[in-house]
C-alpha cells in the first residue's frame, strides 16, 4: 500500500509520543489511525522521551571523551532567545581510539524490545496488517553538534558513524526487513544549514550529506528508508524559525545526488503560521520519484481551517502524499494526543483528491 498507488493521503507520526510504553503508543496510534497510517512507532518512550539529551552521558562515557571543563558550555537557545539549557562541551582525549563499539547508546535493543511488542500486538490484529515497525533513529551528528568542541567533531564523527551502522546492522539482523522501517531524524543538520552552530574544520554542507547519505546507504535495501527534517523543539517550538522551505529543498535535492539507495520518504515541517504559498514555493524544485514520497508537518493543535490552509497552499506547489505533525509529539501538552491524532484523520477524510490524482 502507497499513497502514490492509492492516491490519497497518508498519516505520517515523526516518532515521539507523551505515552509511558511502546504498547501504549501502538494501541493508540492504531487506534486512531490505523487505516491511515503506514508506519507506527513505538512512541520514543522512556530514555528517548528528550530525544538525545541522554547521549551526552553516553558520549562522555566513551574512554576517549572527556569534559571540556575549560570552555563555556553550549546555550542551547530557541528562536525568540530563550535559553533551553546549558550543554557542557566534551572533547577528544589526544591520542585514544576511538572504538564505535565502546559507545553504548542501545538504539538496537530498544528497537528490538518495541519490535517483540509490535509483532504481538499485529500478530492478533491490534496493529493493521499493513503497517510497518517505524524505528526513528538520530543521525551521528545530532549529539556532535550539541556537545563535542568544533574541532574535534571531524575527529569522532566518523567512529560515532561506524557505531550508528552497527545499530542498523543489529536491527536488520534480528527482525523482518520486510515489516519494518528506518527514519533518520535529522535536525542539527538543518540548524547547522540555517546558521545555527558554529563552524568546525569541514563545511556543513559536505559533512552532513556525506553522513547523511552514509548512513542512509547502511540501511538494507528490504528496509523502508526515510528522512525526517526539523527545526528541533526541544520545548515544542522551534529553535530556529524558518523562512521558507529553501533550505530544507536544497538538502534533500543535494542528499539524493549522492545517496545510492532508493528513498521512500522524506517529513519536512511547517510552522502554524504559514500558509502563504512564499513558503512553498521551494518545494516545485523537489524532483521526486514518484515512490519516493512527501510528507509535510503541517498539523497543528485546534486549527481545522489552518491545517487545510497549509494543505491547500502546498498542493499548489508540490505533490503531497501524507501529513503530520511539525516534529514528534512527547515535548507538547499530553492532553492535546487525541485531538492530534483525530485531527490527521479529519484532514485526511476530508481532503479531496487534487486534479488529475486517481
């Protein structure tokens, strides 16, 4: 089942929910949405609930890391200047290797412990027989980028990487590619693109297509792939607002140059307040495969009208395949979940198909 095959929309959830376990994610999602949904994941419960803000331990535990004690910490700031949190940096120990192995993130064992979960709940008709295990990753940049020193991200990017593969590796090892999908999140790549680091000894630009299109690459080719672009919300705003969807285009554009693997998917998302075409009008220089579909982030909370808006508007300038919400869900207010997940369904059931879509 696709959405290009059907041609309809689909629901897509990037990844987080307020729930307290996987089951719960699962029975929730495919309650709500299950015809509509083509991929569920197990909600980023428990260590994952911050996203990657536990991976400062891991990364400070590695024998060849330790804490830059003698710089300022990074400030971690959104777009109206609010200070998030102080991120203390880390550096490379000079001359200790850097084992991939030796980081200890366990993205493989809790991805396989949501997969056990997910099969039974499938296996006796809970979760639709059509949807896949969604298993949202980070990319090896994401934690670099907030906590290592510039110049030392060059240094341990490439073992972080290695230990990031092994991950898929485990993964596509232990369960069914045929049942199951990868998304790389990638947000500090994108903040990195608008301005928002600073800079190291490799330009961003070629350090993060070429992990990027590494680790997508890793994945098996049985294994649905997928991108999730963002504007972070670690305080469910962005960090960085963005002007339009330019920058975002030219990554995916520059990304499916290089990597070698088929894409199924990208996310990309949309702020509440933009409905105007100015900021859609980049994605008509997306070039997608016609397998390869779009997915925009423009739902939002108590905002019928505004989310068929945004719809509208996007449709003018790019085929859409699916929607969700700007980013995952577990860093908003629990009691708007419902009205969320209704509100996919709602757009979804009272969309009309755009012209010439069969």
């Amino acid at each position: 089942m696709s959405a290009g095959a059907r041609g309809r929309l689909f629901a897509h959830l990037v990844g987080s929910l307020p729930l307290p376990d996987a089951e719960t994610a699962f029975r929730t999602v495919s309650r709500a949405l299950g015809p509509h949904v083509l991929r569920i994941p197990d909600g980023e419960t428990g260590i994952r609930r911050s996203w990657i803000r536990y991976l400062q331990d891991v990364l400070a535990a590695h024998p060849a890391v330790e804490a830059a004690a003698d710089l300022p910490p990074f400030r971690f700031v959104q777009w109206d200047g609010r200070l998030i949190r102080e991120i203390p940096r880390l550096r490379v120990v000079p001359g200790r290797d850097l084992d991939p192995n030796a980081f200890e993130t366990g993205y493989a064992d809790m991805a396989i412990d949501s997969w056990r979960v997910f099969e039974r709940l499938q296996d006796s008709g809970v979760i639709p027989p059509h949807a896949r295990f969604q298993i949202s990753l980070p990319t090896p940049i994401a934690p670099i980028y907030n906590n290592m020193v510039p110049d030392d991200r060059p240094v341990l990017l490439p073992a972080l990487t290695r230990h990031f593969v092994g991950e898929v590796q485990k993964i596509a090892a232990a369960l069914p590619r045929e049942r199951i999908a990868v998304q790389w999140d990638v947000c500090q790549e994108v903040l990195a693109w608008e301005g928002y680091y600073e800079r190291g000894p490799v330009d961003f630009r070629s350090e993060t297509l070429e992990t990027l299109a590494a680790i997508g690459d890793a994945v098996p080719a049985a294994v649905e792939l997928g991108y999730h672009l963002c504007y972070g919300s670690p305080a469910d705003e962005h960090l960085v607002q963005p002007t339009d969807a330019a920058v975002m285009t030219d990554m995916v554009c520059a990304l499916l140059e290089r990597i070698e693997r088929h894409v199924h998917y990208f996310h990309l998302p949309v702020p509440k307040t933009r409905r105007d075409g100015a900021y859609f009008e980049p994605l008509r220089n997306l070039r997608l495969d016609p397998a390869t579909h779009l997915y925009l982030g423009l739902i939002h909370h108590a905002d019928a009208e505004g989310d068929a808006a945004r719809l509208a508007a996007a449709r003018r300038h790019a085929r859409v395949d699916g929607v969700g919400t700007e980013c995952g869900m577990a860093r908003g207010d629990p009691s708007r979940l419902d009205a969320l997940l209704s509100a996919h369904a709602a757009l979804i059931e009272r969309s009309p198909l755009p012209p010439g879509t069969r």
